[in-house]
C-alpha cells in the first residue's frame, strides 16, 4: 500500500491528466471551450501562431471561440506527461502528437509539440494560470512581425518578479557570451526543459548539462532585450513569462540580426533562493515540422 505521500502525488496526477484530457479531446473535435472552463480568470496563452501572449479569460475565449469547428484530427498522444506539485501550484509538462488521417485515405500527417501547462488550486479546483505551447523543432519564418510595447521611463521590476529577473537577466549576460552555465546553476537538479532544438523534454540538470555542453562557446549576441516579463506568484513558486529578442550589431552599429522568442521559466524559492524548475522557450512565430 502506498504511503500517503505518493497516493496524494498519483490522485493529482490523475487529477490534472483528467482535466486535460478532457479539454483535449474535445479540442481535437472542434470545441475548443473546454480550455476556458478549467483555466483562471488571470490566465495567460502563448502558441506558435501568437506575436504576443493572451492575457486574461476574456481575451481567452474570444480566440477560443474563433476556433470552434475549425479544428479535427483523429490520434492523441501524451508523450511522457509528468506532473510536479508544489503546494497550490501544479506544474504539467509532456510532448504531444496530433495525428490527422485524410478520409480519402491519403498519407496521414503527424504534428508534435512541446506542451507546458501551470495549474493552481482555487477554491479547491485545480485550474490553468498559464499555457505554453510549441512545435518541437521548429524554425523561424523568414520575416514576423512583433508588436513591443516601448515605456519612455522603464519601471524596476518589484518583489518576486525583481528577485528572479536579477537571476535571469545574469544568466542571460553570460548565455549571449557563449557560456551557458549560469543558467544550470540557477536549475533545480530536476530541472526540465524544451527549447526549438530539443528533439523531447530534458529531465534532470544533468540531461540540460550535456545539452549544453554542445553549445557552450558557440552562441553569441550583443544586444538582450526582455519584452513586459511578468510573473504570477503562489507563495514560494511561480512562473515567469517573458518575450525576449537576441540581436546581433554590424561593426556600426546596425542590427546584422534579431531573433525573437518566447520564455516560460516555472521557479520555486527554498533555502538557497529562487531555482528554476522549468524552462520552455519557443521562436515567436516559429514554423513547425511536419512528418
């Protein structure tokens, strides 16, 4: 018989897996509403069609609404879903597969997608604060075109947003240098993570170290730019969104290349301060592949 531990951890696993299965099932049938009905009022939306993220139910189900009877496929498969509990805040990862099969029995096509979803319990309902979704793989379009506020006057980032964009932001500045390993050092030790090069999630910082092992010295930048980061906080977890572009100079000064993407980065607070427990970064705009 289990220990109470680990039946509370299976219950909430089935839990969320039920609830997104749910919404799933009828998204591939054309509803899309049941997204709508298991997330927060506050919720916030990024996918691979999306300039910038959706804020709030409302602005949510108007684009839901758009969809319905619009999308159909036949095969759903949840690669490897895994749920960690932290408190009110449940975090939810798994690559995905959509299968479409022609009825006039052509070749079937598959989509697969990197899928990042942070529920929290309110009033004792688990529901979804925040969606990240992507294609595995994918590359950037030959020209998006990015809306970005601009503040004449930046406000400092305050409380918990300030604390782990001080981390984030230092990482950053080694990460454009060519050195990596800030960011493994802010990451818990199980640590996962997608990002368009990665073929599946990474589990565990060992996995992102050899990830980034092959990239260490290769990856150069001049300019860091974090687009409106936001974060919602439970108590000592949270998860931080952000758009980001990496621009490269001319020797005078000209843009030579920008490239934009999107960042979820789910952080929990201990003893040693905030770690990041989850990483999903996407190209804005970036097209999929399709096998």
């Amino acid at each position: 018989y289990p220990s109470p531990k680990i039946f509370k951890e299976h219950m909430l696993e089935h839990e969320i897996l039920s609830l997104e299965r749910g919404a799933m099932e009828r998204w591939r049938q054309g509803d899309p509403l049941g997204w709508a009905e298991i997330s927060t009022p506050d919720v916030t939306y990024v996918d691979p069609g999306m300039v910038k993220p959706i804020t709030g139910l409302g602005e949510y189900s108007r684009f839901l609404e758009s969809l319905v009877g619009k999308i159909h496929y036949q095969g759903s498969e949840f690669i490897e879903p895994r749920v960690v509990e932290l408190g009110d805040m449940a975090l939810l990862t798994y690559n995905y597969r959509s299968i479409f099969i022609p009825a006039d029995g052509g070749q079937q096509r598959q989509t697969l997608w990197n899928t990042t979803e942070v529920y929290c319990r309110q009033a004792g309902q688990w529901r979804i604060a925040h969606t990240h979704w992507s294609y595995v793989r994918h590359r950037l379009p030959a020209r998006v075109e990015v809306p970005v506020p601009v503040d004449l006057v930046p406000q400092p980032y305050g409380g918990a947003l300030g604390e782990v964009m001080a981390l984030e932001s230092a990482a950053m500045e080694r990460w454009r240098k060519g050195d990596p390993w800030g960011f493994i050092e802010i990451s818990a030790p199980d640590v996962t993570y997608f990002d368009s090069g990665t073929p599946q999630r990474l589990n565990g910082r060992e996995a992102l170290r050899s990830e980034y092992a092959q990239r260490e010295g290769k990856i150069f930048y001049d300019v860091m730019e974090f687009i409106a980061p936001s974060m919602q906080v439970w108590g000592d977890t949270g998860v931080l969104f952000y758009r980001f572009f990496s621009t490269r100079l001319n020797p005078d000064g000209s843009v030579a290349g920008r490239t934009p993407w999107n960042c979820s980065e789910v952080y929990a607070r201990g003893a040693d301060g905030w770690r990041i427990l989850h990483t999903h970064w996407s190209l804005i705009g970036g097209t999929q592949e399709i096998s």
